[in-house]
C-alpha cells in the first residue's frame, strides 16, 4: 500500500515508538526498539546511546529498516535479547531489505527503509538523519484501541532503565520509583486485558527484573 510518514503516525516533535533492524558485523540481524522523530515527509531523526549495537551498526552500514508493528513480543524480545529461546533474536524474524543493506522484520506491519544522511555525536549519544529509501505498508482494519499495548511499551522502556541504573547508589529512588510505575502498569494490564500476550509479558519482565535485583 502506498503511504506516507504521516500516513503512518509520525509528526514533528513527537516521538513515534518503533523497532530499527541493522545487520551485526557478523552478518546477524539485530533489532531493538527506538523513538523516532519525524524531520518531514523524506527524513526521519533518531538519537541513539553510542553505546548501543545499532548505533554501531548504523555507524558502520549506515542504513537501517524502521519497522512498525503492534506485537508487544517484539517490543519485549527485540529489548531484552535473553528473554529469547537461544537468549538472542532468532534469524527466523528476518528478511534482506529490497533497497539497502539491512534487514527487515518479517511480521512487520509497515517498513521503512532509510539511509543515514548525517551523523553527529553529542556527548554518549549520536543523531542520525536518515533518509527514506523505500516505504512499504500493509493494508489493514482499523483496529480499537486497547489500553494494554501503550502501558506494556512504557514498562519495557522504563525496564530498560532499571536494568542500567540498578548498580547506580545515586539512582536507587529513581529505580525504585520506576519499578512502582511498573507495577501500576501490571495491574492495569491484568485489569483490561487478562490472559493476554500482553499479562504474559508482563508477569515475565517482572520476574525478569526480580532476577536483576538478587543478583
């Protein structure tokens, strides 16, 4: 189907959760989520820890496939590689982009190819302005809106924190206000949509950050 960026949901100035998919220098396909920023019609902003593996591999390839999808197991498999059956992202997920160097992820709801234009780091991060190569949606119902989907994206990303800073002393209320906001989402989750992928992906990354907090 034929669409634009903002056919898709991205505006200017406001950050759109997606997945970006890069090939590891072994040839490997990584995926992890990002928020992006919409620049216009053609550019996409996005602003990642030098530390992370797909800065690196955008550093290196420069392109990437930013992939939407509204399956919370991505989100939660894609952020947390361990939580995966080999404790990383099967290949099976994964199919060579039509356009650029990079792979895309097969369950997709819409890719995006993209090009890095330019690149600047500023302190432990590097923006990346990537350039829309090819733009590729599939044609869909409407779908209603579940409160469950928001909430369990927002508790992997603060998950993500807590994972970094538990080791932090000075973090320590940060992490603990984090955790409860996590446990809040929990309960809503359970309330609007029990036995749900969504319940399930909660209850593993509770535990999963029960694990952190022993080790």
């Amino acid at each position: 189907m034929t669409a634009n960026l903002t056919d898709l949901g991205f505006r200017k100035g406001v950050f759109s959760e997606t997945i970006v998919s890069t090939y590891n220098p072994d040839g490997s396909g990584n995926a992890a989520p990002m928020g992006l920023k919409l620049v216009d019609e053609q550019h996409l902003e996005m602003n990642i820890f030098n530390t992370a593996s797909t800065c690196r591999n955008l550093k290196a390839k420069k392109c990437a496939v930013v992939n939407l999808t509204h399956d919370i197991e991505v989100f939660y498999k894609s952020s947390f590689k361990d939580a995966n059956l080999a404790g990383k992202l099967s290949a099976e997920w994964f199919t060579k982009a039509e356009v650029v160097n990079a792979p895309m992820l097969r369950s997709a709801d819409a890719t995006i190819e993209v090009a890095a234009d330019t690149m600047m780091e500023d302190g432990d991060r590097t923006e990346f302005v990537c350039s829309v190569k090819r733009l590729v949606a599939t044609a869909q119902f409407p779908q209603v809106y579940c409160r469950a989907m928001p909430l369990a994206v927002e508790a992997i990303i603060h998950a993500t924190r807590v994972k970094v800073f538990l080791t932090t002393p000075e973090k320590q209320k940060e992490v603990a206000e984090l955790i409860e906001l996590i446990k809040h989402y929990a309960q809503v989750i359970r309330r609007v949509a029990p036995d749900s992928e969504y319940t399930a992906v909660m209850a593993d990354l509770q535990g999963r950050i029960d694990s952190w907090r022993l080790k």
